[in-house]
C-alpha cells in the first residue's frame, strides 16, 4: 500500500470515516470536546490497526524526524541512530485496558501499552497508541534519547 494508506483504511473503518490529519502530521486531529465510549479491547484493537499501519506509511517522516532531533543534539558529531519498528508494532498489538490512576491516560512499559479504562474518542485512542508507540523507538549510540526528547520528536510530528 502506498504512504498515507492509513487515512483510506479509516474511511473502511466503523467510528473512524470522519477522523481528520492536519498537514503533514502523524497524528489526527484531536478535538477537546469530542467524546466516545469507554474503551474496550475492541476498540483498542480497531485503533491499533490504524496506529500501526500510520508507523508503517509513514516510517520514512518518522525517522527523519528523529534524525533531525540526533543533528541538533549532536551538532556535528556523529551518531549511531537505530529504529525498532517491530517492537512498537508488537507493543501496539499487546495493548491493555488499565483501571486509571492519578492523570494518565496510559502509558508504555516497554513491553506493552497499558491504556487506562476512560472514555475515548476514535481520534484519542489513535493518538495515545502512536504516541506510546514511539516511546524507545530508537536509540542514539546505543542509548535512549529520553522522554522529554522523544516528545519533542512526537510533538513536531503534530502530537497533541
């Protein structure tokens, strides 16, 4: 399938026909007053698909975007950067439901993505799996590049 597929494969999808992209961004659009049901496993499940198939059209926006982060770290020096799809597609696949606690509304333990038991819009759920997702997606010289910087990354890929 062709890049941008992702946006095709949500118009097939039941709740997710009308779910919008700004620009150039990853992420959908997120509305603050759009709500939907209380997630399910289902719903995961539908939105992971879409989360997944986004990492997959959009792999080379992706890595660009965290190269360009590696450059302006290392102003200059070089780097060893190294991308792990696989393991945030599985992480994707292995998504559960939580019972929430404090103001999180989910969160990503390497292995999995937990996503607490709240309401979501399509566009939301979308958005938490790409975001978790991308959580440990590579490494510079061997090493994390850390939370605050991959949500620098996430954030110029349109996160909300």
């Amino acid at each position: 399938m062709a890049k941008k597929d992702y946006k095709k494969l949500c118009k097939k999808m039941k709740g997710m026909k009308n779910i919008k992209w700004d620009n150039n961004n990853i992420f959908p659009i997120v509305h603050e007053n759009k709500s939907g049901p209380y997630v399910s496993n289902k719903l995961i499940n539908r939105a992971g698909l879409v989360a997944i198939k986004i990492l997959e059209d959009e792999k080379d926006t992706i890595e660009k975007a965290f190269n360009n982060f590696a450059k302006k770290k290392y102003n200059g020096q070089s780097y060893n950067i190294k991308f792990y799809f696989e393991d945030s597609v599985e992480r994707i696949k292995n998504a559960s439901i939580i019972h929430p606690e404090g103001d999180v509304l989910g969160y990503n333990d390497y292995a999995t993505i937990r996503v607490c038991n709240l309401k979501f819009s399509s566009e939301e759920l979308i958005a938490l799996l790409l975001h978790e997702s991308l959580h440990y997606l590579c490494t510079i010289n061997d090493n994390g590049i850390g939370e605050k910087f991959e949500h620098q990354v996430m954030n110029s890929l349109g996160d909300y």
